[in-house]
DNA sequence: TTCCGATTTAAGAATCATTCTGAATCAGGC
DNA sequence: GCCTGATTCAGAATGATTCTTAAATCGGAA
C-alpha cells in the first residue's frame, strides 16, 4: 500500500500504476519510486546511480532490490536497457520515439527528437531481416563538458 | 616478428601493419590474427568468441591477450566497442558508415547501409551539443531466426 | 478483517566478464 | 648479435550483477 504522500504531486504515479496493474504487479513504495527516479532523469542512470537517488528518501532500500526491480520492469515493457558500450548497464523510462547524443569520453546520454528521420520509414535495405519494431539515431562524438575539460587541460 | 604464412593471402595485413605503425605498437602474432577474426566477422563477436576463433590457429593465445588487444586496438581507434545492451562486449572491424539491426531476443547485430539516411547530415536539434562525429541507426525487433524459432514453439 | 502469495531486507555468497600481476619471451632498433 | 622496452602467458583479483536463505512485512482479493 502506496502512502498518500508518494502519490499526491506525482505526475508518474499513473502510468506506474498502469504499469503494473497491467503485468499483475503489485504496486509497492520501493517500486514507485525506482520508477519515478528513473522516469525523471535526463540522464540513462545505471543501477547504482538510480540506488543513491531513491535512498535519499527510502534509506533502508537494497542495492538487490533496485536491480531486481529494473530487471523485472524490463522485462515487462515497461522501462528499457540502453543501447550503449558502457560498463554498467543503463536504463531509460522514455520509451517514444527519440534519439540520443553518446559521448566517447564520459559516455553521458543525451536525448533529442529528430522529426526530419522519424518520417523516413524503414529502410528497404532491411525488409528481409525480421520484423523491425523501432529505430532510432546514435550520434557520437565528445560532449560540451569534456570538450571544456580537455581544452582546460591544454590551456 | 611475424612468420610469412601468416601474411601471405592475408588481405587485412596491410591494414594491420598501417595502424600498429602509425600508433608505435609492434606487429605481434597474435595482435594480427585478432585483427584478422575481427576483420573477417559479419557478426559482432564478443572477446570470447574472438578468443574461440583465434584458438583454432593459435592454440596457445590466452583470453587476457584477446580482452587486452581489443582494448588497444580500440584506444587507438583501429576497432570499435559496439553500442549495444549486452553482458559482453561486442566489437566491430568496420568503422565507415554503416548501420546496425539488433535482435531484441538473441542480441545478434546485422549490418545494413542506408545512403537516405546517409546524406541528411547532422541534425541541427544537436547542434549545441558538442562535437559530432558520426551518427548510425540502430534498428530493432526481432530477426528472422528468432521469429522461426518462436513460430516453430508454438506450433 | 483475514489470509496468503508477493516482495523486501540483510547478509553473505556466487557468477562471470574483464583486468591485474609477475615472470618469461619477443620485436625491432642499433 | 645485443639489448631493452613491449608483449604474452598463467594464475589471481576485481567488481557489476544476481543468487540464496530466512525472516519479516506487505498488497490486495475475498
């Protein structure tokens, strides 16, 4: 049972509600607010990163029970693993369509929507693999931040 | 020093030479034929997989010398670590443009080209963001071998 | 309100992809 | 051929992630 306090204010509290009403879940503190943590971050938090913010206001919450919970709302359709070589896992609640900027150095995500690609349609070069689901756009390079690093460093 | 039967017939190894030289590294053995089983793979391999190939000439390599030699070569830009949400590292040989199906079940990475997508240019939604450098397309869903698969447990 | 299967926690252990360590061997410049 | 720093191998270590156990608590249907 979800304390009032968790729910009031909360825009997310809906579609988690949705969520797990829809999978047979039960709707637990511990979940609602892994899942809001991770529904507003702008950055494709790891595991771990997700850990330290929900604490700050579940303080007795396990390092096993962020992971376990991921995993479980993965598998569900509910949230998704980042596509992205890094060496912790990294999730993202944003499951529209949208595009991300990947960094070489810090491996900092960034998302942007793109409507110029997302009118393209499928690539006929592809028609014979499967059934295709989704695309999206990785941009790479070195981000603002690192790019200020590195030239402060030379400076 | 590398033995002549290695390099006869061998088309990568002039490019394995170019970038070991240009980055100061030694031409080794074993450096050439990981480069080589990368060069030649359609399908991403993960270090071990790498390791399994490169055992059948090479009995005596070890898998620290596989995860080793992959991280030089990728720090040195000869290779490239795959984006992609898998528990092993996945690799790639071919750095011009190409873009990438992945198979939500087996996690296989097929490569397709795309020149539609090719001569949009950058999008300019990023243009604050940092320095780009390139941009791919991810595809996914499920390919054609997991869909029969599926299909063939069902019916 | 009761009941029961689901979930969490704590604590510790296990897994496994990947990296480290130290001794031996090797590539290549001179 | 000599020499020296680079590289490899064998074995050990690391750390993100998952498992186990057992007890306690909880969500939600009836």
């Amino acid at each position: 049972m979800i304390p009032a306090e968790q729910t009031s204010d909360n825009p997310n509290f809906e579609r988690f509600q949705t969520i797990c009403r829809d999978a047979g879940l039960k709707l637990t503190p511990q979940r609602l607010e892994i899942y809001n943590e991770l529904a507003v971050a702008r950055d494709h938090p790891s595991a771990e990163d997700i850990f330290h913010r929900v604490r700050r206001r579940m303080p007795t919450i396990a390092l096993d029970t962020v992971y376990r919970t991921l995993t479980t709302f993965e598998s569900i359709g509910a949230i998704a693993r980042v596509d992205v070589a890094d060496d912790r896992a990294r999730f993202d609640a944003e499951l529209g369509p949208h595009h991300h900027c990947v960094c070489a150095r810090c491996r900092s995500i960034k998302d942007f929507q793109w409507e110029t690609f997302d009118i393209l349609g499928m690539p006929k070069e592809t028609s014979a693999w499967g059934r295709l689901m989704d695309k999206q756009v990785v941009l790479r390079g070195v981000c603002r931040d690192c790019l200020r690093k590195e030239a402060d460093s030379e400076g």
